[in-house]
C-alpha cells in the first residue's frame, strides 16, 4: 500500500500546484466533485455497453474499469487535500472497518 500512499501523495502536490491560485477550502470541494465526474463517466461507459445511451460509441468492460479506478483515485487525493498529515490513517481505518463483513466471512469457511 505504500506505493499506492506515495504516488497518490505525489500526484496531489501535482494537483494543488495547478490549482494553487484557489482557496484550500473551494480545491477540497473541487476535488471531491471530481470523484462524482469520474464516476459518472463509469457510469455512462456501463451505460453504452449496454446499449442504454443515444451516442454511438461503443464502450466496454475495460472502459468502465478505467473510469472506476479514476474515481478511487480522485477520492484518495480528496482524502489527502482534506488531511494532508492524517489521511492515510484515516484511510486504513476505514478500510479497515468497511472490509469487516468480509474479513469475517472469510475467517467462518
């Protein structure tokens, strides 16, 4: 998870430098909106790979998984603006705490 923790940590400094005209407050809300952007180009992708929009591309599996891993990409970052020192703690523990049912199920088989 450390690789993950450092290049979320570098692609946040990489971020806040493009936006470092705004206020940290309007950039947290900003980024959070950018998780609801990349989920809901997940959602289109699984839209028209089921044939469900009027565009005429055509979309795949691969596509929605990309735009998926944008968005828990986005939401660490947002994370990360939003607890700079503390974030990846916050994050084990809620990890942590969400995974529960299936660490518990596993551990009964």
């Amino acid at each position: 998870m450390e690789d993950l923790f450092d290049s979320i940590e570098n692609l946040s400094a990489v971020c806040r430098a493009a936006g470092a005209d705004l206020e940290p407050e309007e950039l947290k809300a900003l980024q959070v909106g950018k998780v609801a952007e990349e989920a809901g180009e997940a959602m289109h992708a699984l839209h028209g790979l089921k044939g469900l929009t009027t565009c005429t591309d055509d979309h795949t599996w691969a596509e929605v998984q990309n735009d998926l891993t944008g968005a828990v990409i986005a939401a660490v970052i947002a994370m990360h603006y939003i607890d700079p020192n503390g974030w990846r703690q916050t994050f084990g523990e809620i990890f942590h705490h969400r995974t529960r049912r299936g660490r518990e199920t596993a551990s009964a088989t």
